[in-house]
C-alpha cells in the first residue's frame, strides 16, 4: 500500500509540472467519418456500384439490396432488389423514390428533390426484372410485400442519412407511395404522390365515362376521337392487315397474351383515346376524321397508343402492373358505348386481358378499400398532384384535413406537377414539402449544370394504358 501511494503521488507531481509549462495532453483525435461508397457497403445485403458522377456536387450509385421474397419467412427466399441513389450529402434531406415499375439508370431528380436540395434514392417495384425471385411466387407481389420491401431500404439507409424523410412517385410510384405510407406511417415525415389514381371501388367507373364526356376545353377534341376510333373499327380489315406487316417487320409476336393482331388492335383502339389525353394536350388534337386514308388512321393510333406496345414483346415487361391491377389495384373500365356495333370483343377492357392465361388471378377488393379509407379518416402529411386533363385523375385520393393537401393542375396532364399549378397553389403545395422536410426556404437551384439530372425524369415517362 505504501509504495502505491508514492507511485500516485509521483504521477499528481509529473502532471502537475508538465501543466504549469504547458504541455497538457492533447485530446484524442476525431477519426474522419467514413467515405460514404463505405458506410453504404457496411450495410448487410447491400451491393455497391459508383457511376461516373452526373453533376458537380452528387455522386451516383447504382446499389442492390437483399430482400425476403415473402416477408412473413425472412430467412426464406431472396432476391436482389435494385436501387439507385443520388448523393449529395448527408445532413441534406431523402427523397425516396417509389417508382412502381422498374429503375431509371440515368440520374434524374424529382421535383421534391430538386426542392429540398436533398438525396434521393429510386427503388425498383419487386417482380420487375430484374428485381424478380426465381422462381417467382407471384402471389407475394402484393402492397403490402412491396410496402414492407420500402420499409427495410429506409430503415438500413437510416443509419446513415439522419435528416428528414419524404416519399414520392407519380402514376403507380404514388400509389406506391401511399401504400407505404399505409402500412409503416413513421417511416417518411411526408409523401408528395403525383397523378395517383384511387380506385377503392372497382366495380364502379361511371367516373372515367364522366371524364370523358367533359374533358377539354370544348366538345372539339372529345368528338374527333371517338369518331376515329369508331372509323378505325370500321375498317377493321385494313388495319389489321397493316398490323400484321409492322408486326412482321418489327418482329412482334401476339402468343402469350392477346392471342391474334386482330383482338390487339382493338385493344389499341380502345386505348387510343385515353393514350391521347394522358400524353398529349388539347392543342395537339390535330385528329384525322372520316375521310382520311387507312394510313393516316393508323398512323395516328401507333404515335399515339402505339401497336407494339400490345405485342407479347410489348407488355409482358409489364406484366408486374397488370397482375397487380388484377389482383389488388383495379383498373378503369369505361363503357364505350359509341363503340358498340364495332367491337368483336366485350369485356376485353380489364387486367386480365394483358396478362398471360397463368398470372390471371381474382380480384380482392379488401386493400383498396382499406387504403382509401385510411387516406380519408387517418392519414398525415400528404400531398397530391393531379392534372385536370389527366383521365388517371378521374378517381382521385381525398386525403384527410390533417395537414394534407390536394392541387390539380389546369389543363396539365398525366405530367402534372407542383410548378404546373397555379402560383398560388404551386406556393402552398412547396411551402408543406419544406417543412416536412424541416428546410426553412427553398433551396437555391443549383448551377444549370444540374440540368441533365432533370431532363428525363422517369415519371413522365410512357407507362402502361
């Protein structure tokens, strides 16, 4: 005990010197975090792949992520979901992208992110290939499976990005959105969903008819589309016959799917008029009529529903979509009365006549009547974005008063977004994105050198009809 004190005594004494000449002990070093390709590798399941940067200010990663097949039986099957994501840093907020198909492989930007200044991560909808078990099981492609494929990617990516979360998507990537929200509401501090169709009752769709009957400016545009659909279907024979040479020419098969050219060109006929008023505007109905030639008719259908789309070629790709419409989604069936005398093939108009004979399932009405009723009574922090012009927008969300919102842009269509509002709205709709994503203003837009990210944004992109 004796020499213990004079050891602590000899060591009080030698710090005490060295203070009163000023060598105190310096304090240990801070070790630099972590590059980020690195924190993100260190995530278990993660795959990693850095693209050249798109713009000054980001890095770019293309990234997989392993995920249960059934989620109920994680230690079960897996596959590689794909994701992408755009770095800019990590006190910025996240933007997570739900596409609802299959994943950009070019930089872009959403509107929210290029609001908030943020990060932003695009995730691939699970059965999309190459996002696709195999086998695959295609009873677990459901919202809820898919919903919980989100969870897990915000939950890993948490751990490095601590700022605010906001979700987003358009068309289906809404939807996509919404489900998520449905099911994990704390995972994402706000959703901005865009052109999101709510279809809770699939048997009632007297409003796409509605629409219809209404849209546009004036009578115009509606009545010179239906009146090329119906002289399409007179000359039935004629089209078909060209079909068949594009067909020919383009290498396109009709086996799994629709069965003949003859019964996918009807379905390209039926399409056209919605096709035209998602993707084009008013101005554009430049519309042949009745006495124009087969080939300016046909012309017009594939620029504007385009026939290789109803290939096998075509839409197997999107079959994921379909089988989910099938099952859980629904899908719009208006009546096309004035089409009647030309149709060989009632009904035709649903899901299931896009799906193989093997994925052609029953529809549950339960999840959609339970999301839309979620939305209306529960949920929080929603925004929604339609376009006045958009027949994908005839069923809309109605969200709750609960710091939720709803905006439709004026003759804006299936394209609508925040800036295409009006400018009072366009503010109001800006103002709840930033502060759900805890930014006091809205970011400065970065150098043009940005641009490309913006210029092909994936959510306008062609989707399925």
């Amino acid at each position: 005990m004796h020499n213990r004190r004079k050891t602590f005594a000899a060591m009080a004494a030698t710090l005490l010197a060295t203070t009163a000449i000023g060598l105190t002990t310096a304090a240990p070093v801070q070790a630099a975090p972590a590059d980020i390709a690195d924190q993100l590798a260190a995530i278990p399941g993660m795959t990693v792949a850095e693209q050249p940067p798109p713009s000054a200010g980001y890095r770019f990663f293309f990234l997989t992520y392993r995920q249960p097949v059934d989620h109920t039986k994680p230690s079960g099957q897996t596959f590689a979901q794909r994701l992408q994501l755009l770095h800019r840093d990590v006190s910025r907020p996240m933007i997570l992208h739900t596409t609802g198909y299959d994943m950009p492989e070019y930089a872009f930007r959403a509107e929210p992110t290029q609001l908030v200044d943020g990060n932003q991560i695009s995730v691939e909808q699970r059965f999309f290939s190459p996002s696709r078990p195999n086998p695959a099981d295609w009873s677990k492609l459901n919202i809820w499976q898919a919903a919980t494929d989100h969870h897990r990617i915000t939950q890993a990516l948490k751990t490095i990005y601590s700022a605010k979360w906001l979700s987003t998507g358009a068309s289906k990537g809404g939807m996509t959105s919404v489900y998520h929200r449905r099911f994990y509401p704390r995972d994402v501090d706000g959703v901005v969903a865009y052109v999101a169709p709510n279809d809770p009752n699939n048997r009632e769709d007297s409003a796409y008819d509605e629409f219809f009957d209404s849209v546009g400016s004036t009578p115009a545009c509606r009545t010179a589309l239906k009146t090329l659909q119906d002289e399409a279907l007179s000359r039935r024979t004629d089209m078909v016959n060209r079909y068949d040479a594009l067909a020919a020419e383009q290498g396109l098969h009709f086996d799994q799917v629709f069965g003949s050219t003859d019964k996918a060109f009807e379905m390209a006929v039926l399409d056209t008029e919605w096709a035209f008023w998602q993707y084009n505007t008013e101005a554009n109905c430049d519309v042949p009529g009745r006495d124009a030639t087969s080939d300016e008719i046909f012309a017009f259908i594939d620029q504007t529903a385009g026939f290789s789309f109803y290939s096998d070629e075509g839409i197997l790709p999107y079959a994921p979509y379909f089988y989910q419409a099938a099952t859980q989604l629904g899908w719009p069936q208006p009546k096309f009365r004035y089409l009647r005398d030309g149709v060989r093939y009632p009904g035709m108009y649903q899901a299931n006549s896009s799906l193989p004979a093997e994925l052609q399932s029953r529809h549950d009405a339960w999840p959609m009547a339970d999301v839309d009723h979620w939305v209306t009574k529960t949920a929080s922090q929603m925004l929604f974005v339609y376009g006045s012009n958009d027949p994908w927008g005839a069923e809309p969300f109605h969200p709750s008063g609960k710091d939720s919102y709803t905006y439709t842009a004026p003759g804006a269509n299936h394209g609508a977004n925040i800036a295409r509002l009006t400018a009072a709205d366009a503010a109001a709709a800006r103002a709840a994105v930033l502060r759900w994503a805890g930014v006091a203003t809205q970011a400065a837009q970065r150098s043009s050198s940005t641009a490309v990210l913006d210029s092909r944004n994936p959510d306008l992109q062609r989707r399925p009809i």
